[in-house]
C-alpha cells in the first residue's frame, strides 16, 4: 500500500515538474485578466473604428453592414434553400418553415467535398461546381422543377451593398481562388445557376456564417443577438444601431454587423501578445501579415502552433530526448483533432501517448505530461483572446441599450467550440468574469450556419410581405402635390363662403368677424388683465404694458386646471369654477380690490356682434358644458362674477386664441396679419379687407376674421383623403360629424388617429405579435405628446421602446420602428394639410393687395407646432410649396394667446373705443 502511494506522489511530482516547466518555456502565452481586459479595450477601439466613415479604411476590424436589419420572430414560413461555402465541405439544404405557433422547421441536407483544385482554381470552375452540387441535391429530392428562394452562406470577408449583394475582399481558410476577390459573389453564383436550364432559383440573401449561425439560433430563442464561429476560421458578428453604422445611410432600428475580427492586429495591435511561434507560424501561411487575430485563435492553426513549439522545445532538448522526428519536422502535421484528443484528461495520458507514438515520437511520461500541458495552454490561449472580443461586443451591446445589466445569448458554432472538450467551459467562465453584468446564454446552433441563410432568406420574404401590408395602410396618409394643391383651392373656395352674405350661413368654414380692426402701435400702456381658456388647463394673467422709448410688456400668471366634470357639466358651474379661478389669482397677486379692464381669449367658435360680445356657435376640444351654445360668454362670465359678489370687471374684449396670438406678434412686427394655433385644436385668423365682409357694414379698412377652419369638410368637400382612421376617431368623439378639418391635423385627436392604426396593424399581425394589449384598446391612451417623442431624431429606437413600454406596448425593435413610422405619417400629413390651408389664406391677402409678390408674418403659437419635432418644418415646406408668391415670415409666439387679449384690452382701453356693445374698432 505504501509502495502504491509512494508511486502515486511520485507521478504527482513529476506532473507538477513538468507543467511547471512548461508554464516557465510558455510564459508569454499565459493571460491575465488585466491583460484581457486591455485586449478588450483595445478591441473596442477598433470596432469604433470600423464603424465610422472616415475611420473605416484604416481599421482591421473591418465591422461590415450585412443589410440583415431583423431577427427571426417566428411569424416567417415557407420552403427555402440554402448554399453554404467556406469549409473542408460544401453544404446544400432545403429548410421548412412552418408557422404553426410551434416555430418548427424541418431540414434536410446533403455534404460535398471541395476539392483543391476547385479552392485554388479560377472563379468560373468554383461557382459552376457550386450550382453542378446544387442541381445534385434538388435532384435527389426531386425539387428541380420548382422555384425557390435561396440563401447563400459565404464564409468569406464581403463589402455588401445589399442583402443579395456582396463582393469579396480577401479570401481566407486556404481558399484562393482567382478572379473573384473585388466582384460580386451573388452574381457570379447566378451566372452559373442560369447554366442549368432545370434549376429555378432566387438568390435573395448572401450571409456570412457567423450571420447564419446568429439567425438560425436567433430563430430558437429570440434573445440571440450575436453570432460566434470558432472552428476552422473564427468570426463574430452581432445587432448594431443603425445610427452608429456611418457607412450605411439611415438611422432607425438595427443591421447586423460582421466584424471580420479575424483581422484584428493586422496593424501590430497585439505585437506585444505575439509570441516567437505566432511570427514563425505566420510567416508559413499562405497570408503573412493577416488574419492574425485568426491564426492565434481558430482550429486551422492551433494544431500547427502547437508542432512549432514541440519542434523547439524537442531541439533545445527539453522533450523526446532532443530527437527531432520527421512528423515534427513536417508542416501541418500535428492538427487540431490531435489537440483535443490529448486534452482529454479524464482518459489520462494515454491518447497523448498514442499519438505522439503514431508521429514516431516515442515519449516518456514526463514527455506526455509536457505534450498535453502545451496543448492546454495554447487552446486556453485560444479561449482567452476570443473571451476578450466577445466581452467587447457584449459591453457594446448593453451601453447600446443604456441598461445596468445585459440578458442576451451568443449563438455558437464550430469545430473547435463543439469538439474540444475543455474549451466552452473555459470561454464561458472568462467571459462571464469579464463582463460580470452581462448575463449571456452560450446556444449550440444544431443545424449550423447553412439553415441561418434560408431564414434570412425567410426573414427577408416575411418583412417584403409586411412592408407591401404597411405601405397600404399608411398610402392614404401620403398626399400628393396635386391633392394638396386640391385641398389648397377647396379651403379658398370655402373661404369665400363664409365671408358672403348669401352663402355664410351653410359655410363650414364660418369666417367670423371678430370687430378687431388693427394691431398695437406702440402707444398702449397700463394694467390689463387677461383670461385665457381654450384648453384643459385655464390661465388668469396680469399684464403690465409701458408705451414710449422703453415700451416694454410684464406679464404675470397662473395656470388652473379644468376638470373633466366641469368641461362636461353646465356652464353655470364652467363660469363659476372660471371666476373661482380669478378671484384665487387675484389674492394671489394681492388686487382683489382693483377694478381692472379684462381681455377674455376665449378659444372656441363665437358668433360677435361687438368686440365685447361673442355668442358660442360649438364646443370643440373636447368641452361640453350644457346652456352655452347660443348663448353670449361674456355675459355668462359677467352674471358668474355678480353670483360670486367679491369683486368687479371691466370686460372690455373677448377673442379667440388665434386672434390673441396675432395680436402678441403683431406688437414686435407690424408686418403680422395672420394668427395661427397648431396645438390641441387648430384654427386661423386673418386681416380681411371690410369690403369683402359682407356680413359686416362698412367698406373701409379691414377687419380680423376667426376663420374657425376646423370645420372645413363638413359637407364632405375632403372626403375623398379621409381615411378610415378618421371616421373611426370622428364616430367615436364628442361632436361626430363635426370639425372634420381639426380632427385630422389637431393635437386633440393625432394620437388617437395613430392608435387606431396601431389596433389595425396589430389585427393583421405586423405589430406587436399580433396582440392587442388592454392598453391600446383604452380611447386616448396615446397622447398627441408621445408623437411629438417618438418623432425626435434625438430618440433611440430604445427609448421609443421605453415610451411604449410605458403605454403597456410590449414592443420589439421592428415593433417600434413601424411605430415612429405611423407617428411620421400622421403628423406630417397633419402639418401638410394645414400648410394647404394656410397657403389659401396668404394667396387670398396677396390678391387683396394686388401685388405679385407678397411679404407677410404669421404669429403661430401651440404646442404641435412648438413641440412637435417636425410639424413646424413640414407646414412651412408646404406653404412655400403652394403658395410660391408669397414670402411667409413665421413668428413664434413666446407669451401666449393671453398676452394677446390683454393688448387688444389695451387697445380699446387706451383709445377711448370701449364702450359695451360698440360695434367696431377702427384704425
């Protein structure tokens, strides 16, 4: 027993011994993590770099676009082939896919040699063995006379311009075929598959096998994100923003990014880490001076580097008692079978020892021990530096999604990876130590990277069908010059109506008199107080004018709420809840007592017989307080005040939002004539000439007119650009039939416009899996402001992914760019059709003045047009576009409707024009 023991110490030691002096010969082959994570650093540098436009050409990570912009979402179906070149083998497949809810595939395949001569030949006898195999195996499965759509896995570094569209940089892998290297690859596989009169296929798609190994995994589990080959060749490829990609034009939703980091320390970036074996065992290649990265990593050469340094360590008399056989001596003869048969350990040293005994090398046990030392520190070497890139793209990817913690999985394939029996869970161990806050799941692709082009084929067929079912939809959103150009002469023509005597009755557009007959001067000054409802919310201001050389307005405010009861309930308690308000601002400034001129901006349709007088024609935005309609709101508010007993007021004018923006404007330029209100409703007034008024006396001077435009279509004058979607919002809103103008390019109603979109796109499965959450079903959940968020170039599709989270929208990537793209469409055609109605409005004021060319200011005030992105842009486009004549200078009012009614206060006040029921102001 003790002699057993004795022996059993005794191999211990000489096991020790001899790993120890192999760690001493090795040293610069073992890696730190501090050096990994400099590896790690470093390799992110050059992905950064690969990625930029002006960086690209000097970067040996070269990061290239493989125009696959989707993953698998289980939705895709069909009969699908596949071509996969880059191996010891030519691969050809027919996959189903079936959508039975189960994501089931079938496969189906068949293995060709690729001769030498083939992979050192010319690129006419590669491409024609490439579609002389196919033919083969459409043969033997009797798929000849059909048609079908293929993908192409090759294994290569390409420049891709398209999907189905790549030409070759560099060969790799031993390959080295002429006069294909700078041409297109799809192409010349199509030429030779047109040489065989049987064979009907489509190539849609041309992939790198990482890519392919990415989808076909991607299609298991839908958190892969990057793909991993570590086998012959080594790559790694993964899911990029678009807006970081400078060499793709676009910036929404993601590409999957080959980064042919095989490459890296092309540029003497890993100098340092190379070892004597590394330069010698390059200088061998067929490539010296590339694929570096590759040859310290990849199966193809780990065999041979493993031979070099037995081959040295043999000649310095350390192994084999200093005999140098021939099999040390030839090239390639130690592979990567052999490796990992001898890192077997559970076996011992015995398939070490049968080997190096088949290599006529004849070893001592001391010789075994060494042998499969050198072995593991080599393959560990391998692990490490793969570790370290991997670890780089898996830190990309969680700032990318700006999260504290990352869940994703790699999708693997290779020889090297699936074969050696210690090298996965070393991998896995290193990369996990660091990236401590990326949880990754490491998923074996069963079916190879062959099966992952036909699902990007697949994919590609799905999102070709969808984006045919999503053009149609959004098509009726898409106005033509022409319609717009038709709604321009229809809003003219209705214009017109309203101002006549004979027709404004029946008018949708109402054109009312507002009895406010010029702009600010300069010369008002004083205390005024203005109210401003029109809204949800309700402001009481205080506005300070000062006239002369140092004119200057102050302006002090308070916003209250309106509750939905009271904006629903009766107009007592609406006006008593109004005057509830002035009195709290009144103590809040400490005025009660004062008896102070009040300017009501009252931002809905009024009848005026006077500046002071306005009787309510609708409610719109949503109001609907009882007894109002028909009836005169400044005396409503003067009988609330009078119920209320605390204080007096003089109301001296009341206008609508439009006019109160013009007049805010019109107080820093004169040229101001026409007020515009882009935000919850939408509406317009404008300086009209008397003589046109023919519902008001006089000829002389002119007149702002309260178009109320909103109403415009009414009488089914645009019916024919309504949508669905609009008559969906306008059945189910509180004034259907009504305001059809305002419903199509108001803040009040964009919202709810897009999501009746987004239940519609949902029913036919391109949103959100075909699952209609609770959520979306609720009218109004989506806010006119999640538009004007999800529309910011600012905003990653992440955030807008986080918006909709926020709605209760479970969304994928793709889910929220269909979403941003329905938002774009809503609000542009909104901006456009406003744009078309406002170009009515100045080719009516150039015409009035008689002049070619017209220069004029509109005040614009609202928040679409002060929030929303794109809105302002588009409806400034369109008026230069329809109204080419005229020179539109567009003022943002910075203070509001409210300032405006005070100014028009003071107006009136400060020229002795007020008298209650005057009937007109003129200048």
């Amino acid at each position: 027993m003790f002699a057993v023991h004795l022996l059993a110490f005794h191999f211990t030691k000489l096991k020790e011994d001899q790993i120890k002096k192999v760690d001493r010969y090795l040293y610069h082959m073992r890696l730190s993590d501090d050096v990994l994570l400099d590896v790690m650093a470093r390799f992110r540098a050059e992905m950064a770099k690969g990625l930029g436009r002006d960086t690209n050409s000097t970067a040996t990570v070269k990061m290239l676009p493989s125009f696959v912009r989707s993953l698998p979402d289980g939705s895709e179906k069909g009969d699908f082939l596949a071509v996969d070149l880059g191996g010891s083998q030519f691969r050809a497949l027919e996959v189903k896919v079936f959508n039975d809810g189960k994501q089931s595939s079938q496969l189906e395949s068949k293995f060709y040699p690729t001769p030498k001569e083939v992979i050192q030949g010319s690129g006419t006898e590669l491409f024609n063995y490439v579609a002389d195999c196919l033919l083969d195996f459409m043969e033997s499965k009797n798929l000849q006379h059909k048609k079908l759509p293929l993908g192409f896995t090759f294994s290569f570094p390409c420049k891709q311009t398209k999907l189905e569209e790549g030409a070759l940089l560099a060969w790799t892998k031993h390959f080295k075929v002429r006069g294909v290297q700078g041409t297109d690859v799809v192409s010349s596989l199509r030429k030779a598959l047109q040489k065989h009169k049987d064979i009907d296929v489509d190539v849609l798609a041309m992939v790198n096998d990482t890519v392919g190994t990415m989808m076909t995994c991607g299609y298991d589990d839908p958190h892969c994100e990057v793909g991993l080959i570590i086998g012959t060749g080594t790559n790694a490829c993964y899911m990029e923003e678009m807006r970081h990609i400078d060499l793709v034009e676009g910036d929404e939703g993601r590409m999957c990014i080959n980064t042919e980091w095989g490459a890296f320390g092309d540029d003497g970036a890993l100098d340092d880490l190379r070892t004597e074996f590394d330069r010698e065992l390059d200088l061998g290649s067929l490539n010296p001076g590339k694929q570096l990265f590759e040859k310290m990593i990849s199966s193809l050469y780990l065999g041979e580097l493993v031979r070099l340094i037995l081959l040295k360590m043999t000649k310095e008399g350390l192994l084999f008692n200093g005999k140098v056989s021939t099999a040390l001596l030839t090239k390639d003869k130690i592979e990567m079978k052999h490796v990992c048969a001898m890192e077997k350990y559970k076996e011992g040293l015995s398939n070490t020892k049968e080997i190096l005994t088949e290599l006529n090398l004849f070893p001592s046990e001391e010789d075994c021990i060494a042998v499969q030392h050198v072995c593991t520190i080599v393959s560990f070497r391998s692990a490490n530096l793969c570790a370290a890139a991997l670890a780089a793209i898996l830190t990309r990817l969680r700032e990318n999604k700006k999260v504290l913690r990352l869940r994703t999985t790699v999708g693997i394939d290779g020889g090297l990876y699936k074969t050696h029996p210690q090298y996965p869970k070393r991998l896995h161990k290193v990369v996990r130590r660091l990236v401590p806050n990326c949880d990754v799941r490491f998923l074996l692709s069963q079916s190879g990277s062959s099966k992952g082009a036909a699902m990007v084929t697949a994919v590609a067929y799905r999102l070709a069908a969808q984006r045919k079912q999503i053009d149609a939809v959004l098509a009726p959103f898409l106005l033509s010059l022409d319609t717009l150009r038709e709604v321009k002469n229809k809003m003219r023509a209705e214009l017109e109506y309203g101002l006549k005597r004979e027709t404004q009755a029946s008018a949708t557009v109402k054109m009312l008199p507002t009895y406010v007959c010029g702009t600010p001067d300069g010369t008002e000054s004083g205390k005024f107080l203005a109210l401003d409802l029109g809204g949800t919310n309700f402001r009481v201001l205080l506005v300070k004018i000062r006239s002369g050389r140092r004119r200057s307005v102050q302006m002090y405010n308070k916003i209250f709420a309106i509750p939905l009861e009271i904006m629903q309930g009766t107009g007592e308690e609406l006006f008593d809840h109004i005057v509830q308000c002035i009195a709290d601002f009144l103590e809040y400034m400490g005025i009660k007592g004062a008896r102070l001129p009040l300017g009501f901006t009252f931002s809905f349709p009024c009848r005026q017989a006077s500046i002071d007088k306005g009787t309510l024609v609708g409610w719109t935005k949503g109001f609907k307080a009882t007894d109002c309609e028909g009836e005169d709101v400044v005396d409503m508010l003067r009988e609330a005040i009078r119920r209320r007993n605390e204080f007096d007021l003089d109301i001296v004018a009341v206008v609508n939002d439009t006019v109160g923006t013009m007049m805010t404007c019109g107080y820093e330029d004169p040229n101001c004539e026409i007020g515009l209100i882009a935000g919850t409703g939408s509406n317009v007034c404008y300086m009209e000439d008397m003589k046109n008024i023919e519902i008001v006396e006089g000829n002389e001077g002119k007149m702002c007119i309260n178009t109320e435009w909103g109403g415009f279509g009414d009488n089914g004058c645009i019916d024919n650009i309504r949508t669905k979607y609009d008559k969906q919002v306008d059945e189910g809103s509180l004034n259907a039939g009504k305001q059809r103008y305002e419903k199509m390019t108001s803040g009040m109603y964009l919202g709810e416009i897009v999501r009746q979109i987004l239940i519609d796109l949902t029913k036919q499965g391109l949103l959100f899996r075909g699952q209609i959450s609770e959520s979306l079903r609720k009218r109004g959940i989506f806010e006119t402001k999640f538009l004007s968020q999800i529309e910011s170039d600012r905003l990653a599709l992440l955030q807008v992914r986080r918006i909709l989270q926020q709605l209760g929208l479970d969304s994928t990537c793709e889910d929220s760019i269909i979403v941003k793209e329905v938002c774009g469409a809503v609000s542009r055609r909104a901006a456009q059709l406003c744009g078309a109605g406002l170009a009515a409005i100045v080719e009516k004021k150039r015409e009035n003045r008689g002049v070619e060319h017209l220069q004029i200011t509109v005040g614009v005030d609202g928040t679409l047009y002060k929030l929303h992105p794109h809105f302002s842009r588009v409806l400034q486009e369109t008026v230069r576009e329809l109204a080419p004549q005229c020179d539109v200078t567009f003022m943002l009012s910075e203070d509001g409707s409210g300032k405006g009614a005070a100014l028009i206060t003071a107006v009136c006040f400060c020229t002795g024009c007020f008298s209650p029921g005057h009937s007109a102001i003129l200048y």
